[in-house]
C-alpha cells in the first residue's frame, strides 16, 4: 500500500511541471514594423505603355515635344542659377580691375622720376601709364562680356512665363543687360547694344523714365547713322530710321533731366528740328 501511494505522488510531482511546459509560451507582443519612409514608386499605366517603346537611339526630327520639359520650374530654377553664377564671374573680374586700376594710379602717383629732366619724358611716360590700364581695361571688359553673353543665353531660353514674371528674373536680367551694354559700349561695340537697350526699356515700364538707356541708345542709333552717311550704306529709309531714333532718345533723356519747360530742353529740340529739316532737304 505504502508502495502505490509512494508512485502515485511521484507521478504527481513530474506530471505538474509536464504540463506547465506543455503550453506553449506566451508570444511577446510584436513591436509594429517602421515603414519605409519611401514608398517604391509604381510605375502608371501611361508608363508601362512606354516602357515597350524604350529605344535609347531615339532622336526626335520634330522636338517641340521633347522640349516641353523646358517650361517646367526646375528648368527655370537650373537656369537662373546658371545666368546668376556667370553674371557675377563677369562682375567679379570688373571689380578686380578697377581695384587694380585704381592701385596702380596711386603707386604711380607716388612714385619719384628722378630720371625724367624733360617735359617730353613726363609726357611720355603718362601715355604709356594710359596705355598700361587701358589695355588692362579692355582685357578684363572682354572676358566680362563673355560672361555676362552667357548669363543672357541662360535667361533667354527660361520659356517658365509665371518665372519669367517674378521679380528676382526681372532683377537679374535687367543688371545682366545693364553690365552687358556698359561693357559692349566701352569696346567700341555701340551698334550692338541697340537690341539689348530696346528689351531693357520693356522689362518694367519703371526702367523708361531712366536717363542713361536713352543717352546710349542716342549715341548708338547716332553712330550708325554716321557710319552709314560715310560710307553710303543701307537705303535712305534706313538712315532716316536711325536719325529719327537718335533724336526721339535724345529728346527723351534731355526731358528726364531737365523737363520740357526748360531751356535744355528748347536748345536740343531746336537742334533736332533743324538735324531732320536738313535730312529732308531734298538736294539740289
């Protein structure tokens, strides 16, 4: 008897623990997975429709839409960075040398010419002084305008009309435009700056009642009129046109300055009166 209930309570003891162990454990609660913070982009049906055209040798005969993209905003900004980067080098080599310029003047100035006992000496070594920064001028104005060239072609293909529109592209074309034409002027290059002054007269009707354009585009419509008496070019039409434009900018700046009530002003429209009486003349 002892026997049996000593088995009985052996079984006991080991079935408790079998049992126990039997269940399965409590599962620790699952922490829930991060999403990925970017989601694979599906491609669309359009896409997968163009996707059996794929051929990478692919050149358009007719681009206009291939180069839809070109009115987009990144276009536009890409562009603007690329015109704001080249017009400041081109400002940046100016500034360099006229603080160059502007050095040697004074080095020059205080310097001693022991060495010089003649009037003529002194003149001559002026000139050469002259010759120096003048060379040094047109160096630097001349790989500005490269520059500023390029800063132009980047604003010109930004296509973005509500772009076109914001201030900071009026801002950066209209001193892209400014520097160009100073520059070209200061080469000799007057004929050329005409196109340019004509579209800085329109990017803000603010920019007309400035004196300077009108006093360039008088100069440069009065140079190709000259050239063309000189050398008997173009058709008289065309030289009447520049005479006509030269004095129309010429009375325009004269009014800004002074106004049409002063005598400035009655002393340049005698003058223009009688420039374009001569030129209707007819000859004898």
């Amino acid at each position: 008897m002892k026997k049996i209930l000593a088995a009985t309570v052996l079984l006991a003891v080991f079935a408790t623990p079998a049992a126990i162990f039997g269940q399965p454990a409590a599962k620790p609660a699952e922490t829930p997975k991060k999403e990925d913070k970017k989601e694979e982009k599906k491609d669309t049906p359009a896409d997968e429709k163009e996707a059996k055209w794929y051929n990478p040798d692919y050149r358009p005969y007719v681009a206009s839409f291939d180069e839809l993209y070109k009115l987009g905003d990144d276009f536009a900004n890409n562009k603007f960075r690329l015109a704001l980067s080249n017009y400041q080098t081109g400002r940046s080599i100016m500034d360099k040398m006229r603080e160059e310029v502007q050095r040697n003047k004074e080095e020059w100035a205080d310097a001693k010419y022991l060495n010089e006992k003649w009037y003529w000496q002194t003149i001559d070594r002026k000139m050469r002084e002259e010759r120096i920064l003048l060379e040094k001028k047109n160096r630097a104005k001349i790989k500005a305008v490269t520059y500023f060239t390029r800063a132009i072609n980047h604003l010109d293909e930004i296509q973005n009309r509500a772009f076109r529109e914001k201030q900071q592209m009026k801002d950066l074309t209209a001193a892209v435009y400014r520097d160009w034409i100073i520059t070209q002027y200061d080469l000799g290059n007057l004929p050329q700056t005409i196109d340019l002054l004509e579209r800085y007269l329109k990017i803000d009707p603010a920019f007309e009642t400035e004196i300077s354009p009108h006093k360039y585009l008088a100069s440069a419509y009065g140079f190709k009129e000259a050239v063309a008496e000189k050398y008997n070019k173009g058709t008289e039409a065309e030289r009447i046109f520049y005479k006509k434009n030269k004095n129309k900018h010429l009375l325009r700046a004269t009014e800004l300055k002074y106004k049409k009530d002063s005598p400035e002003y009655e002393h340049i429209l005698e003058l223009v009166n009688r420039d374009e009486i001569i030129a209707t003349k007819p000859s004898p």
